[in-house]
C-alpha cells in the first residue's frame, strides 16, 4: 500500500510539474532563511556548552572607583576556600600576541598563563595527554589542536621543546622560556569566550603580596566553580565580606568601620560573580572574554526567521489547495474503486511529506555551502555545520515531522473532502470540494503574508535610514587623513622626541599623544568624580597633550585648550588648579551657563568646552568628559599611549613616518587610520542591516511565490464565471481589473493591520539608538509603494490569462 501510494505522488508530481516547481522552491527559500537563522542563533546561545559544569561556572569581577573590569586582584584566589559554596577556582592570564620559537621557526600566537586547576574548571577534552597532570608543573604547555596541525603538522607533538617569551611588552627574542608540549586540547563542539593556541602553566607564588596593591590592581582573570545551590547575590555576599575582612584594613589605615563604612570610602574595592549565561546576555564589565550577545540582531532575525517560515507555509497550503480542479478526477475515481477518506489523506499527507522532505534537504544543502562559504552579504557568519550536534539534528528531524503535519494536514482534508456525486455531475473544483470555510482560511493567509512582507519592507526602509543617518552625522571631530600610531611604548624616553621630529615633516601638520582614543574599544569605564560634598559625577577621562585639539579638529565653544602656548612640552600644571576641558554635555549636566573658570571638585578648573563628539557604542548617548593634561615624564613613559598624527595633505606619507620611526626603533610600527575606528562600530551595524536585507528580499520572494500560487487557485475557481463575464461583453481589462480587485482589497487590510505591528516594532528597535531618526510618514508610504508595484509584477501575467480565457473551452461543460 504504501509503495503504491509513493507511486501515486511520483505521478501527481509529474503531472503537475509547474506547480509542484512553484511549491518546491517557495517552502525551499523560507526553510532555507529558517534554518540558517536558527542555526546562527543555536551557535550564538551555545556558548561553553562544552563544559560540564557551565552552568556553575562564575567570573569574579572586580570593581573599583566605579569602574567595573572583567580582570580581578591577584590576591583574590588565596582566600577563595574561605567561600564554602566555591567547589574549585581558577585563575589565569591572557597574552593576545606572544611570540612563539621552535627550531628555526617562529609565530605569534595566543597564549594563555594558567594554573594547574584551569581544566578543572573548563574541562576541555584532550586528544593527547592526562587531563588531571598535564599542568602540574610550571611551564608544561597544552596546545590547541587546530594550531598543532598547523603549526606542527600533527597532533603528535608530547614532549616537544618549544621557546615563548616571557612578557608581551619584553620583545627581545633571546628572552624566552623553555616549554614542554605536555598535551593536545581537541577542538571544540561549541563556541567558547577562551581563544587560544596554547596555555602554558605557572605556579602560583605560595603567599599572597602583602599590601593593598594585590588586591586593588586588576591583573588576573578569576573563576569558580560553585556548588548547585549558590547564586550570583550569595556569592556576591561571601566575596564582600572578603574584601572587607582583607582588603578594608589595608587600604584604610585604622580601619575600625562597619562594612557600609568601607562601602562608602572613594577607595572602595571589592569582587562580584557573574555567570556565564549573564556575561553573555546581561553584563555591564568591560574587558569581558566573553562577547556580548547582540540581542537586538538575535530578535530582529528571529522574526524574520518565522515571517519566512509562517509565508512558506501559507505558500504551501495555497499551492496545495490550487491543484484541486486538476485533481478532481483522481479523486472520484479512487472514491468509486473504494477508497476511504482516511487512505486519501493519508496519500496525500505523505505527498506533502515528500515535498517537504526534499525541499528541507534542499534548503540543509544551502544553508551547508553558505556556511562554508561564509559570504560577507548575508551579514551573520556561521560556524556551525548542519549536522552540528546530535541534540539539532534530532531537532531537525522533529521539525520536519511537525511541518509535515501542520503544513499538510489542511490541503489533506481539503483535497479529500470532495463529494462524488457533486464531482461527478459538475466537475467544477469550487463546488466539489469545501471544508472549514476554505475561502475565509485562505484568504486570511493571504492577508498575513502581506503583513509580513509589509513589516519586512518596513523595517528595511528603517534599518536603512538609521545606519545612513549614523554614517553621515557629525561625529565631532576629523578622522580623515589622520594617523594612529598604536605600539609607542617601543619609544620610551624618545617618545617626546619622535613625536616633534614627525611635526617637523612638511606631510604633517601636528602630532599629539592620547591615553585614549575616540570610537574605540576601551577597558575604562566612566569615572566617579567628586562635584561637591554630597554628589558625584561620571565623567569619561581623556588625558591628552595640548596639541591634540588641533590634530583632531575640535570645535572649541567656549575658552581654549590647556596652554595658549603650542609648544608640546609646556605641561606645567598650577599648584592652585588642574586646567580641564569638557565637553557641551557635561557642561549642561553641572549647570554651567559660563563654564570658563569653573571648578568641578576642589582643583580641576574648566579652561575650556568642546563641541560633544562620539567616542563609545553608537547606539549609546554621548556621555560627560573630562579632558586632562597627560601624566608627567615621570610616568608617561610606562604607558603605550597612542600617537595621532594629522596630514597636511589628502593622504598621509606612511613611507616619510616610518622612515623617522626607523631612527627610534628596529621593530615594527603598528599604525592605522582613525576614521577606522568609527567605521569599525558602523560596520557591526551595517552587518546586522545587511542581515535583515538579505533575508526579507528572500521573505519577499517567497510571498510573491504564494500570490502567484494564489492567483492560480483564483482563476482555478472562478473559470466558469470569467467565460460568462465575456459571452455578456465583459473586456480584458473588465476581467484584469475584476482579478486584480481581490487582491487589493487583501493588501489594503493587510497595510491597515501592518502598520500599528510595525510602528510598534521599528519604535521598539530605533529605542536602541540615543541619537535616532523619527519614524514618519514617507517612510509607509514607500512601503505601499513597493509593495503595490511587487503584487503588480506578481498577478500580471495570470490577470492577463484570466481575461483572454476563452469562453467556448470555460463553458464547454455547462
């Protein structure tokens, strides 16, 4: 029975090839957005699933002077055992660029220091070696799998020697550890926060460092793994009596206060835990290793995940439905030779089974080559293969079934339901078949995928406009044509000296040092500072040479820069007074109407305002700033302080300034232009806009397929009534107009039911934005425009069939 069924849909197939063409593609494209999409968003919530304990496994924060680092105190693990819900911990440093020797080869690689507990933490597993002693000793090396091949060729490295330089910032190649490769990390299922080559061992000292220096600087990443029943606000708790049972006495002298006391000194420090689930999601610390979850992205495309998925459907049941006059026959006749509604649906659920089954082998292919592909276009990169893990396939398996059934149940019942005798005496597909209202359902799945497909249009038009309007604002300062020299700290006591012999060039107007530079990635956050006895304000510290202002094109609103003098060297400082210069939003903020000569705290006296401009996330609102003098020789030579340095003409002379960096330095200058900077965080933005773009062109596509499947169902059932409309003298264009009536009136109540969804949405989305366009009323009246011209395209071949039917073959059997 069931081969002879298989027959039956080979030959249905083929009968209506077109159709089935139509059908095929349509639920292809929306499986295949679906599942790339649900892929995307699998990888992206599956973070360190590869870890037993994952979801026991804690960062220790640190906090101090308000700002809040993902790098903790290095004493902190000493006292770890004195929390009883920390079953164990672990602690260890990250070297982003360590060059690596072996042989006569040398690399950079990514290197983390650990300790001998780090895989009791984070189980990895291992292709070679034991995981409960392969870091007991300092300096055994565990290497990644992918970086042995590649590096080495093979996976069978145990007991190879191989050289890492001891610090990042020591670059002299002779300065190198020897170290044994004592185990291969086998690459892992699932993403991880942990990007590495290698890790290497080290003891940890066996006492903690006596003062408060090992617990207020911020050196080390910590982690725990705690017991089932803890949580963040325990453990948040057990952590602050340990900063104030340790940390309180030796940064307050004489400290004798109560816990609250301590919590309200300015030098205030203390750790706090955070999941791995809240790094990912919800977590205010910078320096995180863990990349933050674009939430925004994952939600935007999970609507347009379903929008392609409920529009494929629909597609499906339209097409299905469609085919009915056509097999009108086949119908009575297998209701004459006996067969029973029940073996009728049964066929036809496992035709829809077929059709679904190789469309979604079909689609998986797809999704296969673009992630192998990883083209830029599509806007999410994906890692994972679609046959990742055995919980998706499974997943996969089980949605199939469910779509089978959803998907083919209607056009089952439907095509099933056709009375004989009406069959037999009429033949007309209207009239034979008829189920749960089936004009209503169809056209109320007409309606919701142009609502869709209206609220995809929408959201282009919208994503659009934002991330042009982000493009071109005034960013409030200069990025063209302006350098960045990044590795100074390669200068030391040169650095002044560097800086005016690349002013002396006649390709460049200025040069100034920064501790930090705008629209780029920093690990400070906003500073508390002191505005009177009972307030404080956060302010995002700059500390800049004097020169800087004019190198980047600041707009001065009122006073001038910290000397009047240019001269680069004039850092004197008034023993009255620390010369600031703010920015406009800081001066709204303290209520100054005439900042100049104002104090903010006891000495940093306000000099000068500057024109606010855009130094963080794009989507956050610009934020106070205080700009200071540069710390003094004394100290600014420890520091890797960035160099900008401006053109004087179009395009900066790269070769003129690494020629007088030749004369400073053997090694490498690390540079890049400004403007990158900016461009970087707009990039982020433009990925996820081409994301939405790329996948509602398909969405779209996908709803033009089911009008044209619509439409054919249309002339389907009304044959009969268009030949007479032409006996009594109805024209091509009466029927033209008379076909294309119904589907406006569709989209006109989809457009009216659409645009309160995406109001809601789009305002809901731009809320992300501080600085955002306005939703107005051109930007729906495009979307009608396009979605008027899009159903216009789609039904005008089949309204043109419909009114050159010819009445002789219409009504032939009337």
């Amino acid at each position: 029975m069931i081969k002879q069924t298989f027959k039956f849909a080979i030959k249905s197939f083929r009968k209506s090839g077109f159709l089935h063409l139509i059908n095929l593609l349509g639920l292809t494209l929306g499986l295949s957005v679906f599942f790339m999409i649900s892929l995307y968003i699998y990888q992206e919530k599956s973070y360190e699933s590869d870890f037993t304990h994952k979801d026991r496994i804690y960062q220790l924060s640190h906090t101090m002077l308000g700002n809040r680092t993902a790098l903790g105190a290095p004493n902190l693990p000493y006292v770890l055992n004195e929390i009883p819900e920390v079953e164990t911990f672990t602690s260890f440093k990250r070297s982003a660029s360590t060059k690596l020797a072996w042989d006569d080869q040398e690399q950079i690689v990514k290197m983390l220091r650990v300790d001998s507990s780090f895989l009791e933490v984070f189980d990895f597993e291992l292709l070679k070696g034991d995981p409960e002693t392969v870091l007991d000793e300092p300096n055994f090396a565990v290497i990644h799998e992918k970086w042995a091949k590649d590096f080495f060729g093979s996976t069978d490295v145990i007991g190879k020697l191989i050289h890492v330089t001891k610090h990042d910032l020591i670059k002299d190649s002779t300065y190198q550890v020897p170290v044994i490769i004592n185990g291969v990390i086998k690459t892992p299922k699932f993403k991880t926060q942990l990007q590495f080559d290698l890790l290497v061992s080290e003891q940890r000292p066996a006492t903690m460092r006596d003062g408060v220096g090992g617990w207020q600087n911020s050196t080390v990443y910590n982690y725990i793994v705690a017991s089932p029943a803890a949580t963040e606000q325990l453990l948040d708790r057990r952590l602050s009596d340990i900063s104030y049972k340790y940390v309180y006495p030796k940064t307050v002298i004489g400290g004798q206060g109560t816990k609250e006391d301590w919590k309200a000194e300015s030098l205030y420090s203390d750790s706090y835990a955070e999941s791995l689930s809240t790094l990912r999601t919800n977590s205010d610390t910078s320096g995180n290793l863990m990349p933050a979850l674009n939430t925004t992205q994952v939600n935007t495309l999970t609507i347009i995940a379903l929008a392609a998925l409920i529009i494929s459907v629909f597609n499906f049941i339209n097409i299905s439905t469609a085919r009915a006059s056509m097999r009108m026959k086949e119908v009575g006749v297998k209701r004459i030779m006996g067969s029973s509604k029940l073996m009728l649906i049964l066929q036809f659920m496992l035709e829809s089974f077929l059709l679904i089954l190789l469309s979604s082998v079909m689609a998986l292919a797809l999704v296969e080559v673009l992630v192998k592909l990883k083209p830029e276009s599509i806007g999410i990169v994906v890692d994972y293969s679609v046959l990742h893990s055995q919980e998706w396939v499974f997943g996969l398996i089980a949605f199939i079934l469910v779509l089978t059934f959803l998907a083919g149940i209607y056009p089952a019942v439907y095509l099933s339901s056709g009375r004989l005798a009406v069959i037999l005496k009429s033949g007309a597909a209207k009239n034979s078949f008829s189920v749960l209202n089936a004009g209503a359902l169809r056209k109320s799945a007409t309606v919701l995928q142009f609502m869709c497909s209206i609220g995809l249009i929408t959201a282009v038009i919208t994503m659009f406009l934002q991330v042009d309007f982000l493009r071109t604002r005034d960013i409030g300062y200069q990025s063209k044509g302006v350098l960045v020299i990044d590795n100074t700290s390669l200068l030391k006591e040169s650095k002044e000296t560097f800086a005016h012999e690349l002013s002396r060039l006649p390709s460049v107007s200025g040069a100034a040092y920064t501790t930090r530079l705008p629209s780029s990635i920093t690990l400070e956050g906003a500073q508390p500072i002191p505005i009177n006895d009972s307030t404080n304000m956060s302010f995002s510290i700059f500390g800049v040479d004097s020169m800087f202002f004019e190198v980047m094109d600041m707009k001065f609103v009122h006073g001038h820069s910290f000397f009047e003098s240019t001269n680069s060297d004039a850092t004197e400082i008034s023993p009255e007074y620390v010369p600031v210069v703010i920015n406009e939003i800081a001066a709204k903020r303290l209520g100054f109407e005439n900042p100049i000569g104002q104090f903010i705290g006891e000495r940093a006296k306000v000099v000068g305002v500057v024109q606010d401009f855009v130094f963080s996330d794009l989507r956050e609102s610009i934020e106070p700033v205080l700009m200071t003098s540069r710390p003094g020789k004394g100290r600014r030579y420890a520091f890797s302080h960035p160099l900008v340095v401006k053109s004087s003409v179009s395009k900066p002379n790269i070769d003129e300034i690494q020629e007088v960096w030749s004369r400073f330095s053997q090694e490498e200058m690390k540079w890049h232009f400004l403007e990158t900077n900016y461009s970087n965080l707009l990039k982020i933005e433009m990925q996820g806009f081409r994301a939405v773009l790329i996948f509602s062109i398909v969405a779209v596509i996908i709803s033009c397929l089911g009008l044209l499947g619509l439409a054919m169902f249309i002339i389907d059932q009304r044959t009969h009534e268009f030949g007479i409309r032409k006996v009594l003298g109805a024209s091509v264009a009466d029927i033209m107009k008379l076909f294309g009536s119904s589907f406006a009136k569709l989209m006109s109540v989809a457009f009216l039911m659409a645009l309160p969804v995406s109001v809601y949405f789009m305002q809901n989305w731009l809320s992300n934005y501080a600085d955002r366009i306005s939703l107005n009323a051109w930007i729906f009246s495009l979307t009608a425009l396009i979605m008027i011209i899009i159903v216009a395209a789609t039904i005008l071949f089949q309204s043109l069939k419909a009114g050159r039917l010819n009445p002789v073959d219409t009504l032939r059997n009337e």
